[in-house]
C-alpha cells in the first residue's frame, strides 16, 4: 500500500517503472486535491486506480476514502469524477452555508463540518480558537468547501482561505490554477496562484512558476481564449519564475511561505 500527496505521486509516474510498483495493491492520495489527470497517468504507467481521501489534523486525521466499488461505478459514468468517498465509520459530515451554517441539500457547494470520534477535543491550551474550530456539539469547522451527492459522497471542491474579494467579487485560486495549467496542457504542477493587497481591487492575483516552456503572454492569450472571465486573469508583471514551488515535508505545497514569497517579489518589482 502507497499513501501519499500528489505531489509525490507525480514523482512516482515520472520516476519510476511499472516493475518497480509490481507488489503494490493500493494507492491512495490526499492532504490537497488530486487532479483527475493525475489518476489517469498513473493508470497508464501501473495499471492500477489511485484513489482520493480527504483528513485533517484535527480529525486524527482521516474523514474519508474512496472505495473501489465507487470508482467502478465511476468508470462506467455512472457517477461523477472526483470523490473522496464517503465517511468512515462512526463519523458524521455536513455541509452548511459559510456564514449562516444552515445545512445545505445534496449538490450544493458549502463548508464542509465533521463531527466524531476522531474529531479533537480542542488545541492544548487555546481556548479560543478552539471554540473558533469547534460548532455546536463537537462539530469541526474544516475550512473546506465542499458538496455531498445523494448518497453521502464527498467531493472536495475548494478551500476557503484560497479565495479572493477581487474588485467585489469572489474567485478561487484553484479553479484560476486549474485553467492556468489547463492552458500550459502541463499535467504536473508548475504554477501555483496566491493574492496580494492591492489599494484599487482589495486584493491581485501574484502567480509564482517554474519554467513554463513558453511566454507568460502566449499562456495568457490561452486563458482569455478558453473563456476565463477577464477580472480573474493576473497580469502579465504579476507572473514571477521561482527556482521550485515551495513545498512542505508531507509534499503539501506551503501556502503560507508561498504568499510570503509573492508580496517580497512584489515589493521589490513595486520598489524597482
């Protein structure tokens, strides 16, 4: 059994054979969201289904995993790409409105609660952000946008703390990325999006890459032709190439120092 990020299983299909994971029975990821091509160039290399599950540290730390009956199903088109399961047994999940936490239906998107056995009393000695975690009863606030379909499966569609108010409205950093690397035609991660203040919009879009193979103008040109709306799209002096993505030990990128590294550039471009 393999369980990892998928910034390390990209790694394993760009590294290694299919000999060298002839034993193996079971692949899962997890810790970010795997993108579906991920899933299909690993079953290319191994011939084997890579399965997606979502945790927190503060849910010890898994909530979910997808299951190998679901994925046939999947593979019929039976069911939508991109689940990662359903609950594990003795814990609950609900998804509720970010600001009034009213409990939503199936196939609405809203932030993501978790309530179990699992789930932490609290952070030693940090009683208010404990109750700033912790809802109504031992419901954990995860942070995670999320949706359930009808019969109790979760999809992982975003994360609160990657969004951005620019000029009034909300957009994700994710679905930015998505389309950025959708437009590169790029299946490993070579860009990451984060947000800067900016006096006229509240915040700007800051895009930090690895050699991209081809003008940050060409790749824009991609992006305004796939239909992105014009407000999400970085301009092109926000685009900064950076030696690696930076990346914590569990393979997660570090979002925090990626942000760091986005208003230091963009101090010194501003400076310049």
């Amino acid at each position: 059994m393999i369980i990892g990020t998928p910034t390390f299983v990209w790694e394993y299909v760009r590294r290694l054979e299919r000999k060298d994971l002839a034993t193996l029975r079971v692949a899962i990821v997890g810790a970010e969201k795997m993108r579906l091509e991920l899933a299909d160039a690993f079953w290319q290399k191994f011939h084997l289904d890579l399965f997606q599950g979502y945790g927190c540290t503060e849910t010890s730390p898994v909530v979910s995993v997808e299951t190998a009956g679901r994925y046939a199903q999947r593979q019929l088109g039976c069911v939508e790409r991109g689940s990662v399961g359903r609950p594990m047994p003795g814990t609950a999940v609900r998804v509720v409105h970010p600001e009034t936490f009213e409990t939503l239906g199936a196939g609405h998107e809203g932030m993501l609660l978790v309530k179990g056995p699992s789930v932490m009393a609290g952070y030693l000695g940090e009683p208010d952000l404990t109750r700033q975690a912790i809802w109504d009863d031992g419901w954990y606030i995860t942070g995670d946008v999320a949706q359930l379909d009808e019969d109790g499966f979760i999809t992982i569609t975003d994360r609160l703390s990657r969004f951005s108010k620019v000029a009034g409205e909300m957009v994700s950093h994710v679905h930015l990325e998505e389309a950025l690397h959708s437009a590169l035609g790029s299946l490993e991660q070579r860009l990451v999006v984060t947000a800067v203040s900016d006096h006229q919009k509240g915040e700007r879009f800051v895009v930090l890459h690895l050699d991209l193979g081809l003008e940050v103008d060409d790749l824009l040109k991609r992006v305004r032709d796939s239909g992105l709306p014009p407000l999400w799209l970085p301009r092109r002096e926000h685009f900064y190439q950076v030696e690696s993505l930076p990346i914590m030990g569990s393979g997660k990128l570090d979002l925090k120092l990626v942000k760091q590294t986005a208003q230091k550039l963009t101090a010194k471009a501003t400076a310049a």
